[in-house]
C-alpha cells in the first residue's frame, strides 16, 4: 500500500467516499485517488512524492500554472491585512471593475463563494427579473449542485449513474426542463409548450462537463434570438468558459451576447470565489438595492478578492496567453488522434480554445448521447495508464482536460509520448 492508498483509507472512515467531491473518489476508473501533496507549473506531485504533468488544474482555476508567484504574494499580503472583515473592502470593487472592463455586457458584479452559488443566484434573479418560474437547460450541462440544476446534468453527477440526485423534491425539478445540446428545435419544442412560463435557458457556452463539445454554427445566435422573442433572459454559465476562451469569455469568442453571466474557477485564482454579473437593470433587482435576495457571510473574501484580481490582471494584461493556450491544446489534440489512429484505436478528440477531450468512439460527439457512446472502460484503462506515465488526467471521461500557460513544448511532447504508449497497450 502506497502513502496515496493508506490516505484514502484514512479519509474513507471521516469523508464520505473519502473526498469532499465525488469525483476525486476516482470511482469510474477502479483505483485509489492520488492524493496530492503540492503542486508547481504544469506539475502535481503526490503524497508518495510522485510527479505528473497536470491536465485537470483544479478543474480550470489554474490557467497560469500552479503556485504562481505572482499570485502567491497577492495572496500573502492580502492575508497580511486580515483574512475577513465581513465589511466591503477596496479590493472588491478592484476586481469588479477588472471583470467590467474585460467581459462584454456587464455592468454590476456580484460576488459569491462557487460556481453552485454564482448559477443558484442568477437563476433566482432572472425569476424574479421575469416573473416566471420554469428554467430551461441542457441535457449533460453541470451547473453546480443547486436543487433546480440537478437534472440531466453532467460531471460527476454523472459518472455516479445518477444524473438526477435523491433529495431533490419532485415539485422543484418539474421547473427544470431539458433540451438537448446544438439542438435548437429541442428548445423551440419547450418553449411552445411553456409560452410564457420560461424565466431563462441557463447553457454552458462549450459544454465542458460531457467531456468538451463545441456549440454548432448558430446554436448560440440562435438561443439569444429564441430567448428575444420568448421574453426569457439567456444565462451564460462560464464557471469554466469566462476568461479562458477569451478574455471577455464566450461572449467575446462567439460574439453572442447573454442577459447575465456566471463565473466561477479561474475568477479565485485558485481560491474559492464565483460571481454573478449583468446589466444594471437586472443586477440592482438584488438585494439591497432590488427585491430578489442573496447574500454571503464570506462573499468578496479579501484574500480571495486579491487572488483572483491578480490572475485576472495577468490574462487581462496578456492577451498573447489565449493564443499560446489555444496553440498548445491543438498540438495536443493533433498528436492524440495521431497516436490513436497509429494504434488502431477508434478515439474523437474534440478540442475548442484551451479545453479538449478524447472519446473512445469513432462517430462525431455533437450532444449528450454522443458523448455518453464513449467506451467507458476504454477510458478507465487509457486513464490508468497515462497515470503510469506521469500524466494526471480528469479520472473520469465526462471532463475536460485543461490546458494552462505553463504547459511547456516538452510537456506536449512527454503527453503524446505517453499517450502513444497507453494506446498502443490499449489496442
Ligand atoms: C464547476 C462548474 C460549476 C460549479 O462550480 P462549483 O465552484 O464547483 O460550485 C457550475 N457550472 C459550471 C459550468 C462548472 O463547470
């Protein structure tokens, strides 16, 4: 038994499953979790003081590689000043200002503590913006853990097989009504059948929690044009997508505009934060100034503040970074279908900006149900055995695999080197 494994161990009698989400438990590819010890760049190393070439960067906060040092002194002289006022403070209207300069479209900022409650927040405030109660989203888009995004989603509620979650009260998924990704008749049919019922479609602008799959041509346009005419508000969750597709996010990258904007992950620099952010006509319907309540003991954290205004300071400041990740996620891809190809391994490799993700299938993974064709136990075996060769991926097929500034030339080429021995074994 390895440190990683008598960890695990240890953490399963105090921590359900051993972990404080469900997929780090590692459950779809049937081998203990490393547990991680410290990380640095582009690298992981783990508590048997073994290191990776990382690909899953915290799930995406970590753009700029880990232990930025940049970042780590914002974080130290932050901290200097005090961890928590509960009182606002400078640097909350310095990222607010930051993220307003940087993202088309918004006006007002307001800051939460994750992902779950950035999505929660704006889907109460575009009911209560609207009137109305139903919500539409995407078959396998995750929207964090909130009761009324719990159906259909992705992530790890779906390698748990079970999609929609016990605890959820039947009356509040009725409001949840699923439409299928890149299929805008799918959405036109909910609308019709919930005329003036629909507060929001709440979609991930790349899907990037059914592994990555890219809007189609039109797919976007064509959800704000339905959203005008329904008079419902179009809610883009860029927990993932804001600040890495560009630095104004899907917005800017696809030139759609959204009626309000989720974030999440790489806004906190690697500290716990997420925001909801809109026009001035919808953001001041929150509380204090509007009627549609939200609050936060922890909200705008300084140190937390001070994290994610210098990352985004940095990508704000380097818009040559979006090309260089942009550049690296394609070599990786490239070489992966390459070194599928020459193993006689049926794999789809989709790719968009700095996101990607290998489906062990030979047909195009446009939507959920294409995505959910992958070999699963393909995937297990290809995960383990990159793991063998000093590559930490997402341990599960229905995530991305983040692509960050630090990732070197000789990092892509030691992942294809080991990404042509493990399906070379896998064939
Ligand atoms: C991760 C994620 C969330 C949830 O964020 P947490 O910080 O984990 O609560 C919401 N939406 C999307 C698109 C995500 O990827």
């Amino acid at each position: 038994m390895d440190i990683s494994e008598a960890l695990f161990a240890r953490a399963q009698r105090v921590l359900p499953g051993g972990v404080n989400s469900p997929v780090r438990a590692y459950r779809s590819v049937g081998i203990a979790p490393r547990f991680i010890h410290s990380a640095q760049g582009s690298t992981v190393t783990d508590a048997d003081g073994v290191t990776y070439i990382d690909y899953v960067g915290s799930w995406g906060p970590m753009i700029l590689g880990h232990n930025h040092p940049n970042i780590l002194q914002a974080v130290k002289d932050a901290a200097a000043d005090g961890l928590s006022f509960g009182a606002p403070t400078a640097r909350e209207i310095d990222i607010a200002e930051l993220m307003i300069s940087m993202v088309p479209n918004i006006e007002m900022v307001r800051m939460v503590n994750s992902g779950t409650e950035a999505v929660m927040s704006a889907v109460r405030l575009a009911r209560g913006a609207t009137g109305r109660d139903k919500i539409i989203k995407f078959e396998g888009c995750y929207h964090g853990h909130s009761d009324c995004m719990l159906v259909k989603a992705g992530s790890g509620a779906l390698t748990g097989g079970h999609p929609d979650s016990a605890g959820v009260p039947g009356g509040i998924a009725e409001y949840t009504l699923t439409a299928q990704y890149n299929d805008l008749d799918s959405v036109r049919a909910l609308l019709a059948a919930n005329k003036d019922e629909v507060a929001a479609i709440i979609v991930e602008p790349v899907a990037a929690n059914m592994g990555v799959v890219a809007p189609q041509e039109g797919f976007l346009s064509g959800l704000r044009a339905l959203c005008d005419e329904a008079g419902a508000l179009l809610i883009f969750d860029e927990v993932i997508t804001g600040f890495r597709l560009a630095r104004g996010g899907a917005q800017e990258y696809f030139g759609v505009k959204a009626d309000l904007v989720t974030f999440g992950k790489i806004i906190g620099g690697g500290m716990p934060v997420g925001a909801f952010a809109g026009p001035k006509h919808l953001m001041e319907q929150v509380a204090p100034t509007g009627a549609v309540y939200q609050a936060g003991t922890l909200s705008g954290n300084p140190v937390a503040m001070a994290a994610g205004f210098c990352q985004l300071s940095m990508l704000n400041e380097h818009p040559e970074y979006y090309e260089q990740i942009e550049r690296t996620a394609k070599l990786v891809a490239d070489g992966m279908r390459q070194a599928a190809k020459d193993a006689g391994v049926p794999m789809v490799v989709n790719q968009i900006g700095s996101l990607l993700c290998p489906y062990f299938t030979d047909a195009p993974v446009e939507n959920f149900a294409a995505a959910k064709s992958s070999d699963l136990d393909k995937f297990a075996a290809y995960f383990r055995a990159m793991l063998k060769r000093g590559v930490y991926l997402a341990p599960s097929q229905f995530e991305a695999m983040f692509v960050g500034t630090a990732h070197s030339d000789e990092d892509i080429m030691r992942t294809l080197t080991a990404a042509r021995e493990a399906l070379a074994e896998l064939a």
